[in-house]
C-alpha cells in the first residue's frame, strides 16, 4: 500500500489551490464578456449569449470567494519567504483582501442590478428569485456601481498576476508555489 501523502506546509491546502484558481478562470472570462456585451453593434444573439454567462456565472463567482474565505480562515495559511520585507507583505495582504473585497462587490451590486431591473437570472431565479424588489432607482445605482468597481478589480488582478509573475519567473522564492494548481 501506498503512503497517505502529507500536506506540504509549504503550500496553500488543495482545495483553497483549487478554489483560487477556479475563480481566477470565471473572473477573467467574466470581465471581457461583460465589456463586449455592452458595446454597440454587436448581433443580438451574441451580446444575448454575453449576457447569459456573465449574469449567471456572477453568483457562482461570489459562492467560489466565500468558500475561498471560508477555507482560507479555517486552514493554516503556509508562510511567506522571510527574504520579503515588511512593506511587500503589507502590500501582498492589502491586494488579497481588496481583490476579496471587489470580487463580493461585483457580484452583489450584479445581481442587484439583474434583479433590481427586472431581468433574469435563469440559473438562479430557482434559488434566489425575487431576493431583490423590481426598482429602476436600485437598479441605476447597483449598474453604476458595478460598471466603476472594475477599473480597481482590473487593476488589482493586474498587480496580483505581474507579483505572480515576478515570484515564479524572476524572484523564484517559492511565493507563486504556495498556490500552483493542485494538479
């Protein structure tokens, strides 16, 4: 028989790996739907198409951020290298938590927005239907609010991938490691 293999303290647990990186999939699929679905001229079936999945992998995309939060304060979080100084820990923790912070505000604000207007959310409207009133008002203020949040989530996911990219290609300190796929 072969061992039960050990978690490698090193690392993230597997299933905070696989939660990463299955949001990180939705997310980037999600933004460039949902900035071609509102532009002009598109044929309707593709820009109905965009906002089909944009809509409805929203929800899917704020449960994956809380099961990610949920195991992240349950699980023992592996150690950063020590050869990172104070001020890129701090800048490491402040990108994490405000990447959180954006991600449960984009979807919230658009599925508030969906429901607020009056649209549906085929997947979800078994589940969570009518959770929000029809209001125009709401509806105006949840779009506004959710068509700003992208420029800090874009920004943000820019930062987190190019300090990625510098801790596996360059630094090689073990950092980009912690989260590689659990595959």
């Amino acid at each position: 028989m072969r061992p039960i293999p050990t978690r490698d303290p090193a690392r993230h647990v597997p299933l905070l790996r696989l939660l990463h990186w299955l949001s990180a999939v939705l997310v980037l699929a999600t933004i460039p739907a949902g900035l071609v679905m509102v532009q002009e001229g598109l044929p309707r079936p593709l820009q109905d198409a965009l906002f089909l999945f944009h809509k409805n992998v929203g929800p899917v995309i704020l449960i994956l951020v809380v099961a990610r939060l949920t195991v992240r304060a349950t699980c023992p979080v592996p150690p950063l290298p020590a050869t990172l100084s104070r001020p890129q820990v701090l800048a490491a923790e402040a990108v994490h938590g405000l990447l959180y912070l954006c991600l449960v505000v984009m979807a919230v604000s658009g599925i508030v927005r969906v429901q607020a207007g009056g649209f549906p959310m085929e997947l979800w409207d078994p589940l969570i239907g009518g959770l929000v009133p029809r209001d125009e008002a709401l509806a105006a203020q949840a779009k506004a609010v959710h068509a700003w949040m992208r420029i800090p989530l874009i920004a943000l996911i820019l930062a987190h991938a190019g300090a990625a990219a510098l801790h596996g290609l360059v630094l090689r300190d073990g950092v980009f490691r912690r989260i590689w796929p659990p595959f």
